[in-house]
C-alpha cells in the first residue's frame, strides 16, 4: 500500500480519531460548567520543584527557601518566582492548585497515577507497561467522548516518555487496548516537528486506494492490536477518509506560523511543542499532552553533559539549571499559550494543565544544593476551559512541607479535568473486554468547575 504512513499506524489512527462511535452515551456532568472542548497537558517529566516557583516560604530559614526571591503577579497579593516574569503577567488567567499530594517517591507510579489518576499496584521503579495499566486520562476521555472529531482525539508529542529505553506505564490506552495509545508526533531536539504524512500520492487515485483498502482489509482481519475495536469497518473508511483531507497536514506545519509567534513560545523543543499542540486543538484535537523530552544538561561536578530522560529531575545543579536552562522556556511557553488561546477566543473553550510527577523537597541537599522528591506537597496550575483564573486553592504549611488546606489527590485532578470537559467523571466506558470501569475514582475541585 502506497501510504506513506505505516498501514498498522493507519488503522489505529482511524481507531483513535473516531473513537466517540459505537460506544455508549456518556452524560455532561451534572451542576459542573463543562465549557471546554479541548484540553492542552503540559507535563514537566522529572517533577518541578513547587516552593521554587509557586508556593515560596520566603520567611522560611534559608535551607529551605532556597536563593529565588517572590515576585508580584497580574493579581493582587499573588506571588510567584522571579523567574517567570512572563507567567506572573498571565496569573489572573491561571487558577493554582497548592495541595496536590500522593504517596509515590519514585518515577514510575508517579507519573503512572499523575497521568492516570489512579494508584499503581507497585511501588517501586522499572515498571514496565502492561495491559492492566488504567488508561491516560486523555485517552479515556476520547473513549468517553461521543463527539465526531476530524483529528485523533489523543496526540502525544514530542516524544513517549522514557527511562533510557524503557517506556513509562501510564501513557497509553492500557486496559483500553493498544488501538487506543496516543496518535504520537515527533518533534526534533531542534524544535522541528516531523507530521505524520497523511498525504496520498499524487499517481494514487481515490478508487486505487479504495481497492487497496479492500485487498488490507482480506489481509488485516486478524491483526492483533485491533482486537475488540468497535465498528473496525467504519473506523477504517474514516481514516482513509482523513487521508484526502488537504487541511489536516497543514496543522502539523509550523512553518505556516509568522515567525514573530514561533519566537513568541521559544525557539526550542518546548516551545515549539507547545505551539503545535494549540494548531492542533485549533484543528481540532481534543487532547494534546506535551510532555517536556529527554535533553542534555550539565553534572554540577563538571563532569560533562549527561542525557536526562527527566529534565526537572534536579537532583544536582538545582538551581542554576532552575534559573538558566529549565524555567525560561517554561515561563516562555506557557505564557504565550496561555495568552495565544485568549487573543484567539479559544481559552474560554481550552483547558490547559500543567503538572509534573510531583514536588520537591523542602529542604536542600547541602551536598549538592539540590531537592530530593518529595510527593506530600505539589501545585498543579489550571487555566481556560471555564476554570476562574487569579484562583489560589489549597494550602501548604510554612515550609511548603506538608498540604494544611484542601488536599487534592491525582485521582481528584483526573476527576477535575473530566467535569471542565463536560464528561461526568464517574460514568463508566468499557475496556477492551467489554467491562465497564469509572473514567475517575476522585471528586473534581468545586472551587474550579463547580
């Protein structure tokens, strides 16, 4: 078949960008707003450091409050780091939530339960991936989703994430079935985003392709990654479908953005991600999760640069990869797309999160001037999608130690970005056996989409 995208990716593409049809009707959540279409998941592998950035203790003793100094922001009374002046003029835009907490200190079932929102079963690192994993919250959310979409309704980019070669559990369909993973798009360490080829050939006409489609489909029935996929005839007419749509490519081509926009998220993988999950919700993806990539950074010994697989894993050179390399882009993006979807008239209709495995700890390591994890306190930051901006919820104790107010679990998150999405988080939709499971085991934050 003369496609440039791979015939396996083809089909589960189909799967994923339909995956509303066939399923059973799921409600609105009642007395919750619902406004958003579209989510956008800024995720920030490693986990960053929450008393650095939002919740600072400036009166704390200096081993724990560490050198960055609180700045003013958009609201009155607000704080946050001085090195996210650009992210300080967006707060009255940005709701934060101070008292996020769970149990996991180590990667792998923090990342699975702040993805999934639910506890892994282990909790231990080299965890690998297994089909009784629960379901990214953006996959669930497409298979709960009964809405027609034209893009897949789960993307990742810009890349999976990975310890060494090792996938992290949570980021897939899981129990949902591999037809369900995220549609994932590549962009390049340089910031260039490589979009899946969903173009035909030009000596390829329509009913060539139909025939092909047929011939795939005599070969294709007993490929194992569709078992259990609703409607796979529907499905697969609808992704070659998507095939002659001549838009759809174009969302993936950031060269047709002025270059004054590119330059306004950053001229660097996050950046760049950032602004090509907004054309995609444009285009109309209904969840983009960006996660932050592997990337070089320096030994605070001087040993050399080494490859991170979690950047703001900063267990060494804390602060000066703070200061110099982690929080620019991070400020620069987020405020650009914070700012981009206002000026646009899509924030009120975009939620947007951003979250990391969890927090750090409040003391500093004097050894190497840097913060262990420590998952008993964390802020996870909300905006769009009918969430109230300039909103501080929750509290922490005076060294940012220990959640005093409004604790919120991931499972509470989850439940939260399901309710700002219009889907009720405790309706059920079916695995790939046909079972049913809740969407959420947690309350959503009445404060936000109540």
């Amino acid at each position: 078949m003369n496609l440039l995208l791979d015939r396996r990716e083809l089909l589960r593409f189909g799967v994923v960008a339909l995956g509303g049809l066939g399923l059973p009707s799921v409600a609105p959540a009642r007395g919750q707003r619902g406004r958003a279409r579209a989510c956008i998941l800024l995720y920030l592998d490693g986990g960053p450091s929450h008393l650095d950035l939002w919740d600072l203790k400036p009166d704390a003793p200096a081993e724990v409050r560490g050198p960055f100094k609180p700045i003013a922001t958009s609201v009155p009374g607000v704080r946050v780091c001085e090195h996210l002046p650009r992210t300080a003029k967006q707060m009255h835009r940005l709701a934060q939530v101070r008292s996020v907490r769970h149990g996991e200190t180590i990667h792998d079932p923090a990342v699975y339960q702040m993805l999934t929102g639910r506890k892994h079963p282990i909790s231990a690192g080299n965890l690998r991936v297994q089909p009784t994993d629960f379901p990214h919250l953006g996959v669930a959310f497409g298979r709960a989703d009964r809405r027609p979409a034209v893009m897949p309704k789960a993307i990742e980019l810009p890349e999976t994430m990975r310890m060494g070669a090792r996938v992290l559990p949570g980021q897939g369909g899981g129990i949902l079935g591999a037809a369900h993973d995220p549609f994932r798009v590549e962009v390049t360490r340089e910031g260039r985003p490589v979009p899946p080829d969903l173009t035909c050939r030009a000596d390829v006409p329509r009913p060539r392709l139909a025939g092909r489609a047929s011939l795939l489909r005599r070969v294709d029935r007993r490929l194992t990654d569709l078992e259990g996929a609703a409607n796979f005839d529907e499905h697969h007419r609808q992704a070659l479908e998507l095939l002659a749509r001549p838009g759809l490519r174009q969302a993936f081509d950031l060269e047709r953005e002025p270059e004054a926009m590119r330059e306004r998220y950053g001229h660097n993988r996050h950046g760049q991600s950032v602004l090509l999950a907004r054309r995609l919700v444009e285009a109309g993806a209904r969840f983009v999760t960006v996660y932050w990539g592997k990337e070089m950074q320096e030994w605070a010994d001087g040993r050399g640069p080494r490859l991170a697989n979690n950047p703001w894993d900063t267990h060494r050179n804390h602060f000066p990869l703070l200061k110099d390399e982690l929080l620019p882009r991070a400020d620069r993006a987020l405020a650009a797309l914070v700012e981009d979807l206002d000026e646009r008239g899509l924030l009120a209709s975009t939620l947007v999160a951003w979250m990391g495995d969890f927090g750090r700890t409040p003391r500093i390591d004097r050894k190497w001037a840097s913060r262990d994890h420590w998952p008993r306190a964390n802020t996870v930051l909300f905006a769009g999608g009918g969430v109230p901006g300039g909103l501080v919820y929750g509290r922490t104790d005076r060294h940012a130690a220990e959640v005093t107010e409004g604790a919120v679990t991931p499972a509470d998150l989850t439940a939260t970005v399901f309710a700002a999405l219009g889907v009720g988080a405790h309706a059920t939709i079916p695995d790939a056996q046909g079972r049913p499971f809740a969407l959420s085991e947690g309350r959503a934050i009445e404060a936000l989409v109540g």
